[in-house]
C-alpha cells in the first residue's frame, strides 16, 4: 500500500471502513439531502443505477419512519449500497486518498464500486438480482453475541451458523427464525450477552444458497477490472486480487459466507492508519476502537455520521467536524 497524508492528520494514511446490514436506520444521513452537493449527485447516481426501485427507496429513506420497512432486504441492501458509495465519493470529493478500503457485507460491493472494479451501473445490477433472490428467501434473521466463535459452538446447529466474526468477542450468528431464537435464549440462559441485529433475513448463513442459484451466472456477464485503490476483503482477511475479483462466484457467495471483520481489520491495521467509517452509524467505528492498534494511539478512527437516528442537522455537524480532522472544511 502506497501512503497519502491530508492535513489535520500527519503521518497517517487514511483507509475507508463501509458498513453493512445492521448499520441501517430510518432517515441514516437524510441530512445531508439538498444540503451536500457531492453526497447529492452521488446518491442520485446510486439510486438512478438501481432501476425502477431507485424512486421508491428515495422516498423511504428520506420519509419512512417505520424500521420494519427500512431493515428489510428490499430496502436495507441497496440504500446501504449506495449511501456506502456516496459518503465515499464525499470523502473522495475532499482529496482524501485513502490507501484501502474495507467493506463489511453489502459495503464489500460499494467498496468495489469506488475501488474500480465495478463500475457503478454495473454493482447496482448485481445488488438488485441479490436483492431479488434474497427477497424469496426463508424468514430469518441475526444475533450478536458477546462471546468468541468457540463460545458460541456449542448452542450452534439446526441451520443456526456464524455469520460474522466482528472482534475477539463480538460473533454473530446467523440462522433461521425458530432455531436462532431458541439458540439465543440458550445464550442468554447460560449468561450469555445476545442482542439481535437489524435483519429480517439470515444473512451469511447456508441457507440462502438456493435462494442464490444462479446468482454467479448474472455476475459473469459484468467486466471486472483492477483495484485502483487497494480493497481488503471481508471474507478473506486479505487484500482483494484481480483473480478473486474477476471470479463470479466470490461475489454470488458472499451473502452466504461469514464475514470475517475482524481478521481483515488484523490485516489492515498492520500498519498505522487513520480509519474513517464512511456509512451509517458507529458500528465499525466501535469495533475498530478495541484494537491494540487504536488503543494504543498508534492508529485512529473517525466516524462521518452520528451513532443512530436524529435530527438533520446532527449529521450535518458531524459531517463538518469530520471534515474539520482532516482539515477540509466543507459547508453544509
């Protein structure tokens, strides 16, 4: 990875961290609606490739109060598709460089789109056949639990899986309805910390695969290229190769297989860096703070957005005082 230094952060190179589902909120940056020029014309962008639905989303971004709505796959996949892409373009549009980015779930997708490897029109007709497919799927949904992926094996089984390993305590499991409820009241009955996650469908888990047939061969037609910015893959831990790139079924297995955050933010942070969460929420920004790396004060971390829901002008500042670290002043 080649350096870039901005201003306000001296000696660190900046890497992008876009988040994934669970990060979703109602109205997650609606602030920045008319009032930011780039995240403007970007999102449009974004909502324009994604077809006859890019109207519909637009409307329950900016006006759905219900997170019934906004959690399911329908709407949470492409609007965190392209919100990913349009804070990245923001951050971009600023001369920031960034030397990596790291998606995690969904964000993996955005992270392609602003590396290069697909272009924009060509990501949103993948995100709209996946969304389709995972639409039929079985109900399901996501547990995140304060345990290790060893702690969490023994109340796994009945199509209940890991679905992501976050941090050295922080597993999520995957599965469907009936069994990942009664494998998360066995959690908490045996002291055990487990939350839900925003979904309505058990992302990462196999029981999407025959929801996913066909997937790789839709993927196939679209052109690949290489990473201009270097992309560390989620589901690998390493950095993303032209190979893997160019291979169909790296991307149509991707809402099937775990995510591996936290070996990939390893790799990452092998070096000092300043990460910035270009997305909805503090999620990774919070998990990124537990590494020694960061404890440490040997690398940083920078969220664009507030925590959770709130009123317009809350990301607006948010979006300023970041700009404010890196030393771009914006006007929004």
């Amino acid at each position: 990875m080649t350096h870039d230094t901005v201003r306000g952060n001296p000696g660190r190179p900046v890497a992008l961290l876009l988040p994934g589902q669970g990060s979703q909120h109602v109205r997650m940056a609606a602030g920045l609606a008319g009032a930011e020029p780039v995240f403007d014309r970007a999102m449009g962008e974004a909502l324009a490739a994604l077809g006859e639905s890019g109207a519909g989303l637009r409307s329950a971004w900016l006006h759905e109060d219900r997170p019934s709505v906004i959690d399911h796959v329908t709407h949470s996949q492409p609007l965190l598709f392209a919100l990913d892409y349009a804070l990245g373009k923001l951050v971009l549009s600023w001369g920031v460089r960034p030397v990596a980015l790291l998606g995690h779930s969904i964000g993996e997708v955005a992270a392609a789109v602003l590396a290069g490897v697909f272009t924009l029109a060509d990501a949103a007709a993948m995100v709209h056949d996946r969304v389709g497919r995972l639409a039929a799927a079985p109900p399901g949904g996501m547990v995140a639990v304060a345990a290790s992926p060893q702690e969490v094996a023994p109340f796994l089984g009945d199509g209940v899986v890991v679905g992501a390993v976050n941090a050295p305590r922080q597993t999520v499991l995957a599965g469907p309805d009936g069994p990942l409820r009664a494998a998360a009241d066995a959690l908490r009955g045996a002291g055990f910390i487990a939350r839900p996650v925003a979904a309505t469908t058990a992302f990462h888990s196999p029981v999407l695969a025959p929801a996913l047939r066909g997937a790789a061969e839709a993927i196939a037609a679209l052109p690949v290229a290489a990473p201009r910015i270097p992309v560390v893959s989620g589901y690998t831990g390493r950095r993303l190769s032209l190979q893997e790139a160019a291979e169909p079924d790296f991307w149509a297995r991707q809402p099937m297989a775990p995510v591996m955050f936290w070996p990939a933010l390893e790799f990452l942070l092998a070096e000092d860096l300043l990460l910035i969460e270009a997305g909805p929420g503090q999620g990774l920004a919070q998990l990124a703070r537990r590494h020694p790396a960061v404890r440490s004060g040997r690398s940083a971390v920078l969220a664009l957005l507030p925590p959770g829901p709130g009123p317009g002008d809350a990301d607006r500042a948010a979006v300023r005082a970041a700009a404010a670290v890196l030393g771009r002043p914006v006007a929004v």
